[in-house]
C-alpha cells in the first residue's frame, strides 16, 4: 500500500495512519472491520475541508471496509424548509458527493447502531463521532480511539488502524469510581449526570455504580454528554456494560468520587435561562423509534405553538412514518427531519436565537453557537410547546 500498488489515495491514506501510530507508540497495524466518518457538515468542514475530501475522491481510493456518515448541516431532501442558505446547502452537496464516491454510506446519523451498523463485542472499529465512539466502546464493547475524520476515512480506506489506546486490555481500566447518589428516571437525568461527570473527570474512563437500569436512550445520551464536557470515550457501568465484571478487581486502587442529587441540579439550572419564543429540539444523539413515538403520542390530535423539530435517521425515519409517528407529529405542526440536527446546522444562518432541549451536548453546543438554552424532558418541553 505505501508503495502505491494500489494508487496514490491508499498510499496517503495509510502514510496518515502510520505518521499516528509513530506518535503514540504503536507496536504494529491491525485490521478493523468498520467505519464510522464525522465531520461531514460543511459548517465544520468550510472550503478547505470539501477540497480535500474532493481530491481524495479524485485519487480512486474507495473504502475497504463498511463505513457508514455523521450527520450534514441540513436535511437533504428539506433543506429550504429549513431556511438553510442556499450557499451552504450547494456546498453540503458537494460534501456528499465526495463521500459517496469513496464509498462511504450516506447514513447522515450520529447514532449508526439504530440502523444496522452495529459491530461485535471485541471488534477492532474506527469510529469518530464523540457519543457513538462512547456507547460502540461502553456499551457494545467494540473497540475504537476517539479517532478524527481523516483517520477514519484513512481506515475506512485501508482496513487498518494503530494499535494503542482504548485498543489495548490494559488502557481500558477504569481511572475513577463515580458514585451516584442521585435519583435517574429520565434520559434527562443520564445526560445531566453524564455532564457533571465529565466535567469531574476529564479524559479518564470511570466507573459508575448506581445506574439503575437504563434504557437504550439514557445510554446513548449519557455517554454524548460525557464526550461534550470531559472527552470521555469509554466508560464502565456496575451491572450495565460488558466489561464492568470482568474490571471489579482494579477498583481497589480507584479514586473514588460522588456525584448527587444537588449536582444534577446545578448542571440543569446552568443551560436554562428565560426564553420567549424558542425551537424546541429534541434528538440530541438522534432519537430512536421510541423516543419519536413518545412525541408523536403527545402531538397527537393537538396543535403546537411553537416550533418543534425532532432529529432522527433516515431508517428510523422510514419507520416513524410506517407506523404514523411522523404524521401525527407534523400535522400537530411540528417537522421531523433526517440527516442533521441543531449542533450541526448553521442555526445563526437560519435566524435562530433560543432552543429548549433534554440534551447537555445539545445545549454545550448550543451556548457555544451564541444561543439561549432551556432544558427539561422531552416530554415536559413538547407539553410546553402546544396549544
């Protein structure tokens, strides 16, 4: 490969990952059996980054491997109903087009686990989206760094990867003990207790004890907020991930912290100010058939008041619709979109200045983009936003 055998773009591709392995010590290559691709917004990727991509394009290289995309800056097919710019929307095509033509799957989701990417207990992957790089390590218990999208596109290309980090036995032992001492029965609650955490512990993998027994939600949300406030790709969970048993013996040399009801408190009250007129936004990872459904339950029959956006995937989609979710929640007033979502999309280019959300990277990012934020439940928020 790095002699070029097989083109110019496999040769880069693999002088990427082998320049990285150089860095943090690798002791050789191994082979991965999946890919996931982020920075595919072209509010991230800008000029410069469709470039690139559309000369690797260009150099033939195609992808070895499944690899499957993050979210764009829009919904492809409903763009303009969106008030995205047509400028950018232009340039948001041209993104996907160089994608596709790698041979890279137009997934357009955060959450590909939802829509058949799903890879083994112990697989070598090469994931790059912050919350799917936490639940692919944590609670499925493949293996994958907090990789960029060059590298994984480099991976994706190659089938290969450095092996160090989160890859490795001993690097996934846990670096701190969470105790929870807070009351969880929300998806709310396991993204607030995700923020605080990170924010408690940084980069280093914890362990938590006291998780009750969350859903698939609360996993996927708990794990995006870790990522948001500490850089957290992989944490452990007494009785809820795979590896949790197997690593008790090592928690005697743990540090210990706590986490409480109070703390969960303050992380709420810090993303909720006075709002007057916001976008309530739910599907921060994207949501699941589950979570479109509850909306879809209290919209029925009803008319909004305000805006209400939900963010899915297109195969989540496919399935609200076939079971009438997405046409109850629209004819209430509200829109369900693919492909994007508020983190993502250029929300100062299409007016926007407040949202109400049940997700803390949602609202990191939101605070970051200069906007006003209000948290609550899903299930409070759409209450709110109806007649």
């Amino acid at each position: 490969m790095l002699a070029g055998e097989y083109g110019a773009g496999v040769a880069k591709s693999l002088e990427l990952l082998v320049a990285l392995g150089d860095v943090f010590g690798a002791e050789k290559l191994v082979p991965v059996e999946g890919a996931h691709v982020s920075g595919v917004s072209y509010k991230n990727l800008g000029d410069a980054g469709l470039e690139w991509l559309e000369d690797q394009a260009k150099m033939g290289a195609r992808a070895k491997v499944r690899a499957t995309l993050n979210p764009t800056g829009m919904d492809m097919a409903r763009w303009r109903e969106m008030d995205v710019p047509e400028k950018f929307a232009v340039g948001q095509l041209r993104v996907i087009r160089a994608f596709e033509t790698l041979g890279i799957e137009p997934t357009c989701t955060c959450t590909p686990y939802l829509v058949g990417h799903v890879p083994r207990f112990g697989a070598q992957i090469a994931w790059a989206e912050s919350s799917a790089i936490c639940y692919s390590n944590s609670v499925i218990g493949a293996r994958t760094n907090r990789e960029s999208g060059p590298t994984t596109i480099a991976s994706a290309i190659t089938g290969l990867t450095p092996l160090y980090e989160y890859r490795l036995d001993e690097n996934r032992l846990p670096g701190k003990l969470v105790e929870v001492e807070a009351k969880l029965s929300d998806p709310l609650d396991y993204s607030a207790l995700g923020y605080v955490t990170g924010k408690m512990v940084g980069t280093t993998v914890p362990y938590f004890r006291g998780l009750g027994k969350p859903g698939l939600e609360s996993l996927k949300t708990l794990g995006a907020a870790l990522a948001t406030s500490g850089g957290v790709a992989l944490w452990h969970g007494e009785g809820v991930t795979p590896e949790a048993e197997k690593i008790k013996p090592h928690l005697k040399e743990v540090e210990k912290v706590m986490v409480t009801e109070n703390d969960l408190k303050q992380a709420r009250e810090k993303f909720t100010c006075e709002v007057a007129d916001p976008v309530t936004c739910i599907g921060c990872p994207h949501c699941s058939i589950h979570e479109v459904g509850e909306v879809a339950k209290l919209c029925k029959g009803k008319e909004l008041a305000k805006k209400l956006w939900v963010f899915t995937s297109r195969g989540v989609y496919a399935e609200a619709e076939r079971k009438g979710y997405v046409g109850q929640i629209e004819e209430a007033g509200g829109r369900v979109y693919v492909d994007t979502c508020m983190v993502v999309a250029p929300l100062k280019e299409m007016g926007w200045k407040e949202v109400a959300l049940n997700s803390f990277k949602g609202a990191q990012y939101s605070v970051n983009m200069g906007l006003k934020t209000r948290m609550g439940t899903a299930a409070g928020l759409v209450k709110e936003a109806l007649k």
